[in-house]
C-alpha cells in the first residue's frame, strides 16, 4: 500500500482527506460524501433524445448547440451526439487565448472527422490574461479563498455568453459536457462585497479588474443580462432570459455514463491521439494554478477530489487513487505562465498562502 507524506487521515472508502471543510469520519471512518452517496442514475440515450423536442415543428437546422472547451468531456460529447446519436450538432467555443497546445487539434478533429462545424466567439488574448492578473492582484488582500473567480470568471462568462447568444437566436437546447464525478464538498468562491472589494489596499487594480469586466460584458454581451449585474456579483456568470424558459441546458453525462477509461478508449478508437485527455482540464494553461489555490485555501484541490470521486464511484482502485493523488501532491508547479502575466514573484507567493 502507498504511503503518503505527509501522512494525512482520509475517508476509508473514498481517499477524501478529513482536513478539508465539513469532512469529519464517522464511526466508520467514511466522509460524509461516502455516507449520503448514492450512485448517478443514468437516464439513457432514449430520455436525452426526448429533451431535444422543441415545442414547435418549426425547421432548424440543428438539433442542439453543443459547448466546445477542448477537454475530454466536451469532445466525447460532440463524439458521442454525431458519430453515436446522428444528432446534427452545432459547436460552440469561446478563445480566451489562454488554451492548451492541444486545443486547436481537438477541435480541428470534431470538425473535420467528427463532422460538428464550431462557432468560435474570441475576446484578445492580452485583454484575457490582463483580466487575470488585474483580478489576481485585487483579491489578494482577501486570500486564496476568493481567489478561484479571479482565475475563471473571464472563461466561465465567456462560453455561457457565447452559447446562450446561438441558443436565444436559433432557438436551438444546449448539451454540456459536464461531468458525474465533479462534486465539490464546499463552496469555493467566497464572496467580496463590492464595497470591501473597491475599498482596499490594492483599490486600482480592482478598478482595473472591474473595467476589463465591462470590457469583456460589451465585447460579448449575454442575452437578457445587464453590465451592471454581471461586473459586480461574485462570479459574474450570466444566465438565459426569463423570456427564453423553453430552451434548456441539458447535461450530457445525466443520460450517458461517465466511465474516463471507456471514453478515451472509444475516442482512440475515433482516430484522435488521446493523451492530453488525459490530465484532466487539459485545454487550458489555469487549472493547475486553480487547483493550487485550492489546495491552500481548503487542504484538497479540485484534481484530488476528482480523484476520490472516482474511488467512490468504483472508477479507480483505491490502490490507482492513492497513486494518483501522490503524484498530484508531489508535483511541482510551474509557474511561468503567471510571470509572463507580469505577476512579481512575491504576488504569486501570496497567491498560495
């Protein structure tokens, strides 16, 4: 049995560290996750075909806007709908510039092979990484706990804007690619008020921070959302209209079992070279810096409770579990790609404290 150092208590079922928020043993010594866990009951192809009927008979040329990240969850997604369902997909991805040296090859393969055209929605590389660090440096002062919408709020706005805008204008469902195994045990983005959050130390970037959100709001606006709202709530996500009630986003893995080694074998099988699927959010240079924060702020980073997820799940061996989750912890993090975003190296210390 792999020993890891240092030593932590962990759920006797599921690996999840007992350090990290709410996650006290019971007389078994299972997490509360593994106590109230019950199996993700999947609907089947059948039911998801039934959520893709559109109250009127009106002629569309798709069948449904599909979100594109470039990840393993997204491009089984648009693998599965086309090749497997005969669905007539519409890709949706947003280039913030900030993507994975196998990005463009994933979704040059859906295209091509695949047969799914992509909608691309872009805003300026350097505007992303200025959003970032501008966001980076104004939550600071409020530690790594509120630190994740700094990392991803420029992304997670970005996609839903530009799905949501081909959604309200063809009048066409969403299916996102979102995972089974992403169960997060607390919540971590803590809230800033918007007056502590301008009336700080580090006020000019928070400014700055808030006018690149403008910035990105005007650039790529979301149906039936005001500036306003978006610029100050905390991740700054929008949501479909109230007018637009009929269209629904739908996820993909509640009808199709999520199984990582099923799914990288069928898309080996496709023809495309599956290994950077592997990691997990590999079309994007953040995540790791994200799980990092987390990991300081909360004990466990988000790459590890994937991990123990899937333990929990019957996925991974607790043996394969404990191997992966050593490797996450041992490994170092590169830390190049916030320099380039002209972060000082005391700031970045900061990041992890």
């Amino acid at each position: 049995m792999i020993e890891l150092k240092p030593t932590m208590a962990r759920c006797s079922r599921c690996l999840m560290p007992f350090s990290a928020p709410g996650m006290s043993p019971d007389e078994n010594g299972l997490c509360p996750m593994c106590r109230d866990y019950v199996p993700v009951e999947v609907k089947g192809e059948m039911a998801l075909r039934s959520e893709l009927v559109y109250p009127t008979e009106k002629s569309r040329e798709y069948d449904c806007v599909v979100p594109i990240s470039g990840g393993l969850d997204s491009v089984y997604t648009a693998f599965y709908l086309t090749r497997r369902m005969g669905l007539r997909c519409l890709g949706v991805h947003y280039d913030h510039g900030m993507g994975s040296e196998s990005k463009p090859k994933m979704l040059a393969w859906i295209e091509k092979e695949v047969g799914m055209p992509i909608v691309v929605r872009s805003w300026p590389a350097t505007d992303s990484r200025a959003l970032v660090r501008d966001s980076i440096r104004a939550t600071l002062p409020f530690g790594a706990k509120s630190m994740q919408a700094a990392l991803c709020r420029q992304c997670g706005y970005g996609i839903r804007a530009a799905v949501f805008n081909e959604m309200v204008t063809r009048g066409l469902h969403s299916v996102w690619g979102k995972h089974t195994m992403d169960h997060i045990p607390f919540r971590y983005c803590r809230e800033v008020k918007p007056s502590r959050f301008i009336f700080q130390r580090n006020g000019v970037a928070a400014l700055r921070s808030l006018r690149g959100r403008y910035r990105q709001a005007r650039a790529l606006p979301a149906p039936g959302t005001s500036v306003q709202r978006l610029m100050f709530s905390p991740m700054g996500y929008p949501s479909l209209p109230e007018s637009q009630t009929q269209l629904k986003n739908i996820s993909f893995y509640q009808y199709i079992p999520w199984n990582k080694q099923r799914m990288l074998d069928e898309l080996q099988a496709g023809g495309v070279d599956v290994q950077p699927l592997k990691s997990a959010h590999s079309d994007c240079r953040l995540p790791p810096v994200v799980d990092r924060v987390l990991q300081s702020a909360w004990t466990v980073g988000k790459i590890e409770i994937y991990i123990c997820n899937m333990v929990r799940d019957g996925q991974l061996s607790k043996e394969e579990g404990l191997q992966q989750i050593q490797a996450v912890r041992e490994s170092q993090l590169d830390t190049s790609y916030l320099k380039s975003m002209e972060l000082t190296e005391e700031e970045i210390a900061k990041m992890f404290l």
